[in-house]
C-alpha cells in the first residue's frame, strides 16, 4: 500500500537522527521538505474544511515529549482489561475509518507524527523488565498508529524487532490495517513478535473503512507473516450492530479460520463500536452516508455510545458459539466491556489483567 505524503516536516532537534536521515532519502523526491523549530506546530490543524484529513498527508519529525509506555485505556476505567501495554511511536494514522477515535483525539494535532527518539522507548522497557523481574509483557505499537502503514519509509518495524528479539520477557505486538509486511519478511523474530490485523466483514469494509487492505488481503498477509515465524493474532473490533451483522461476523470468522488453523491463531479480541458523544457527532458530520453509523445506541456509565445492551449481549454470545465451535482452544477475550457484560456474555468472569496478560503475552 502507498500513501501519499504532501510534505515531510523535520524539526530542527532531530534533524540529522536516523529516522529523519531515512525519510528524507526514501520519501519521492518531490516531497517538499521543511525544518522546523517545534514540530508540534507543524502538526497544528490547517484552515480547511477537514483539517483532519489534511493532516494525514503532512508527516512531522519530532522529539516526543512526554513517556512512550503508558497502559491500556481500559486499565482503571472500570473495564476489564487484557494488560496490554501501549508504546506510543507515532500519532495519526494514513487510512480514514469512519468510526475511528482518533478523529475527535487528535483534532488539535492532526499531523502524521512519527518520534524519532525511540531510543528512549527501548529503555522504558529495559526499565519495565527491571522492576517486574518474573513477569512476561505485551507490547503493542497500534494504539495511536497503525503500527506499519508507513514502515516502508520509516522502517521501524527493523528496530522494533532486533530489539524485542533480545528480550525473551517481552512480546511485542505490530497492529495494522494494511497488508504492509515485506519488512518482515526479512527477519527472524525469534517468536518474541506478534502481528495483528483488525477485521470487519466485506460490507463494514466497504462502508466505513477507506484506505485499508481489503480483508481478505489482511488475512493473507498474516498467513505469510506466520509461515515466517511470527505470531498472529486478529482484533474483531469495532463488532458494529447492524441487520446482516450476525451472519456477516460469522462468515468473517469461517474465512479466517479456513486459512489459518486455530492453532496458529495467539489470541482473537471482540469488542463492540463505542462512541463518545464528541466522536459521534464529528464522525456522523464526516460520513453522513455511512450505514454502519446510524445504529441504535445508548449512551453507557463510562460516557460512550454503545448499541443497546441486548443487541450487543447477542451478538457477543453468536460469535463467542462460533468461536467455540470451529476454534475450541483459540484464547478469545472481550474488549472495553465492564466485567460483568463478559461474564453474561462469555459464560464466565474475566481473569485479572495480569493473569490474561501473561496469557496473551505468552500465547
């Protein structure tokens, strides 16, 4: 996949770092390139009708200010939680989903910015392993970013692996949308690395996902990663609650499971379209002939737009038979559900997050 950049900003503290020194030799020479005092300016939003959008095309080179390593959003929401833990390397992503959070996260700042101190991110982690000597980590890079939509150009995905190769304790996880993996394919992980795609069925594709690797594109795309000696896992997240929606997830699901084995599958994550009122309104104002959102919904205790409880409660416990049915042994968790939704929906409460998230970090 090729996305295309308008401009490539670099700020003036990180001008002669690798990760600059890569950008400027691999991006079309027809990318105009400026250098700026503070990047976080050139990320600001421009004066058009979806700055948004716009900042998707400008790609800024800077210094993170703040720490790398935080946890999951769910950690201390009242949420049940995997114990996934969040490595933030870039912010804003090249494709445009209808649904995606970070169209109301990132308003003020809507510019690709890529950090080029990762370094200090490997020792967070280094950090991390110290002071929790016996316990085993999931790592994920997918949070604010795809975590390869650009790596063609920025070629992290090579940093990131040498370094997790090193680390037996940690386990780090590339999410993505894209079919983006001929980096891999290069490398050896030494098991110490898992790649992820989102999923949706072809209808929500079409609808709501623009600039994305088609499904069934993603799902060959794991399988060459996997026949190269890394983990797969897939996310069918955000599970949207719509007339065909039932069949589709589980025609989704046969798809998947007929070109991987549940065996070679680590883990598969569920969890429902939610929305805070902010999100709702900008996504509604940006894709008002998107079917997938219009839904029935209510807002929840946490804030968030979420379809109706029994809607949800079917849908959840449909996927979770299929699931047990074709993949009897395949580890499956809920995603940004309060613990007693899962137990309604998965027939049992959910572990603590440290005993699932040495389960998914070990899988």
């Amino acid at each position: 996949m090729n996305f295309e950049i308008d401009a490539l900003f670099i700020e003036d503290a990180v001008r002669s770092s690798e990760l600059a020194q890569r950008l400027v030799a691999r991006l079309n020479s027809k990318v105009p390139v400026s250098y700026v005092m503070d990047g976080r300016q050139a990320a600001r939003p421009l004066p058009v009708d979806d700055a948004f959008v716009a900042g998707k095309r400008r790609l800024v080179v800077m210094n993170r200010r703040s720490r790398f390593l935080s946890p999951c959003p769910a950690a201390g929401a009242g949420l049940a939680c995997c114990g996934y833990l969040v490595l933030v390397l870039a912010s804003n992503c090249p494709m445009n989903c209808s649904y995606c959070f970070l169209q109301e996260y990132v308003a003020d700042n809507p510019g690709l910015q890529i950090y080029a101190n990762y370094a200090q991110a490997f020792e967070e982690l280094e950090r991390l392993l110290r002071t929790n000597s016996a316990r085993h980590f999931r790592i994920g890079t997918g949070e604010l970013a795809d975590s390869l939509a650009f790596d063609r150009v920025t070629g992290l995905s090579v940093d990131l692996v040498e370094f997790f190769r090193r680390h037996e304790r940690l386990t780090l996880e590339l999410k993505t949308k894209t079919d983006e993996i001929d980096n891999l394919l290069r490398m050896d992980p030494l098991g110490r690395v898992l790649v992820s795609w989102t999923l949706s069925p072809s209808r929500v594709y079409r609808s709501s996902e623009h600039g994305t690797a088609a499904p069934q594109a993603r799902i060959d795309a794991a399988c060459r990663v996997r026949e190269a000696g890394y983990r797969v896992g897939f996310h069918l997240d955000p599970i949207i609650a719509y007339p065909q929606a039932e069949t589709e997830y589980r025609e989704l699901l046969s798809m998947l499971f007929d070109a991987l084995a549940p065996g070679e599958i680590s883990f598969l994550s569920v969890g429902g379209l939610r929305m805070t009122p902010g999100l709702r309104a900008i996504a509604r104002r940006r894709f008002p002939n998107d079917p997938m959102l219009v839904g029935e919904e209510v807002l929840s205790p946490d804030g968030r737009y979420r379809a109706c409880y029994p809607m949800r409660l079917r849908l959840y416990r449909s996927l979770a038979a299929h699931i047990q049915a074709k993949a009897p042994g395949l580890t499956h968790y809920l995603c940004m559900e309060t613990p007693a939704v899962v137990a309604r929906a998965l027939g049992t409460a959910p572990p603590s997050p440290a005993v699932l998230g040495e389960r998914l970090a070990t899988a």
